[in-house]
C-alpha cells in the first residue's frame, strides 16, 4: 500500500515520435499504480486528448481543461475530473491546447506554468503520489513544460529502426532542460513498446537500445497486443478490458519495477 505522506513524484512521458505508447503508457500505468496502493493524477497535455477519453472521460468543456491552467484562467485542482477507476484521476486535454504554445510565448516564466500550476494546488491535496503527465507527440513549449515540471521522464520507445534516432534528440533536449529549467529532471527509465516476438528487428532493437543505454532501460517490455489496441475504443485501459492479457500483465510489471526504482532514488 502507499505510505501515507509519501513525496508526490512527477513523471512525464515524453517522446517526440508519434504511435509509441505514450498515452496507452500513461493509462495503463496509472491503472497499475493504483492496483497496488498508490493515487495518480494523469495531466492530458496532448491537445489529442487520447488520454482523457482513454480513461472513459469526456473531452474537457471550454474553461475547464489544461489549457486554462497553463494560460492562467483555472486551478488545476479545479478541472481535475474523478475517472471510472478509484484512485485514478485526470486533468483533461482540449483542444484549445493547439494554439496554447503562441499564447505561452507572451507569458512570463512560459516554461514553468505546469510546475507553477501543480505547486499551487497539489501540495497536501487528496493523497497523490504520482503525477504522470502525457506528452504531445514533439518537442514543444508544451512538452517543455511537462519537462520543467517533471522529477523524472519516463520514455517510451518503439521497437522499429528509426528508434535510436528519435531517442537521441529526446535525451538531448532532457540534458538542456536539466541544465538551464530543472536540476533535479532525470531518466526514470526507457520502455520498449510494440515488441513483436516474431519480427527479428524487433529483438535487434531492443537489443541495440540496452546496449547503448544499459539499466536505463527497463527489464519489463510492453508487446504488440490486440487487446492493447482495443481496449481505448471501449474507454479502459487494458487492465481493466482484459487483465489477463500479455499487455495488461506487461503494465502490471512495469508499475512494480518503477516502484522499485523509485525506492531506490528515495534511499539514496
């Protein structure tokens, strides 16, 4: 069970590319956290919105999204929507998220609205212990943000050739974020998504990626899954579509090895 008084930690889930399992990432591990003890708040970032309507929301009505907390015009404690699964809430996405980047271009402190917003209303609120805060496919001021906010980024990484590649310029925007926004950001880890066991790259990928990146990248691998692909048209996350499925197990895994890893920064 989550310890009473546990430090909120903040992971944003972050890459570039689109298609890799960020949003399906963010659900399912807040799903798994949650099954274990823990109390999550998914920020939806992503003007998609996948993750909200993900969690069986819907899209956010005008005023009460995260683009009003960004720009100034909510709380985020007060758009925070209670999802279908105890313990699990959101802050949901809109669509007004698409311009939110030029209007942040004209704000002061612009790429600490996010860390300002949960600073100002999640101390001591409701028992969180872990903020998970999905990414916009790319490398804008919104994702920026995320990053500034984050104590850790967790990435996600598709098993396909490209991968590699893609990874680089993430880390690279990491390190200057950690050098000029946020001391304190690390990588809590790298997981290799959509891993098919029949396709050779698949394993020559991950293969490459433990090389270059070693214990950063975690053990558990999330594998291309039907039911992973269904289970968002249904607005569940998988483990509760189909908690037998290799999928859901595979997000059960990762929940417990990124609790581990988070043990061990907090002895350290």
């Amino acid at each position: 069970m989550a310890e009473e008084n546990k430090e909120l930690r903040i992971l944003a889930i972050a890459n570039q590319k689109g298609g890799v399992g960020k949003t399906t990432t963010a659900i399912n591990l807040g799903t798994a956290l949650v099954a274990v003890g823990e109390k999550v708040l998914v920020i939806d970032m992503d003007p998609q919105g996948n993750a909200t309507t993900g969690l069986g929301l819907e899209r956010a009505p005008r005023g009460r999204s995260t683009y009003e907390v960004l720009i100034g015009e909510a709380d985020l404690a007060d758009i925070i929507q209670k999802s279908g699964i105890p313990g699990l809430d959101c802050a949901p996405s809109s669509l007004d998220l698409l311009g939110a980047e030029l209007e942040l271009a004209e704000f002061e402190r612009k790429a600490f609205r996010l860390r300002d917003a949960i600073a100002k209303s999640l101390p001591n609120r409701d028992g969180y212990t872990y903020v998970l805060v999905d990414c916009p496919p790319s490398l804008n001021l919104l994702t920026i943000n995320a990053l500034a906010a984050a104590d850790a980024v967790l990435v996600p990484l598709q098993c396909e050739y490209f991968a590699l590649e893609g990874l680089s310029q993430l880390l690279r925007t990491v390190e200057r974020v950690r050098k000029t926004l946020n001391p304190r950001l690390s990588i809590q880890g790298i997981v290799l998504t959509m891993y098919d066991r029949r396709n050779s790259l698949s394993a020559q990928v991950a293969e490459d990626v433990r090389s270059v990146l070693g214990e950063k990248v975690y053990q558990t691998i999330i594998p291309r899954n039907v039911r992973v692909s269904e289970a968002p048209s249904h607005g569940k996350p998988v483990l509760l579509y189909d908690q037998r499925c290799a999928g859901a197990q595979a997000y059960i895994r990762l929940a417990s090895e990124i609790i581990r890893r988070e043990r061990e920064i907090r002895s350290d």
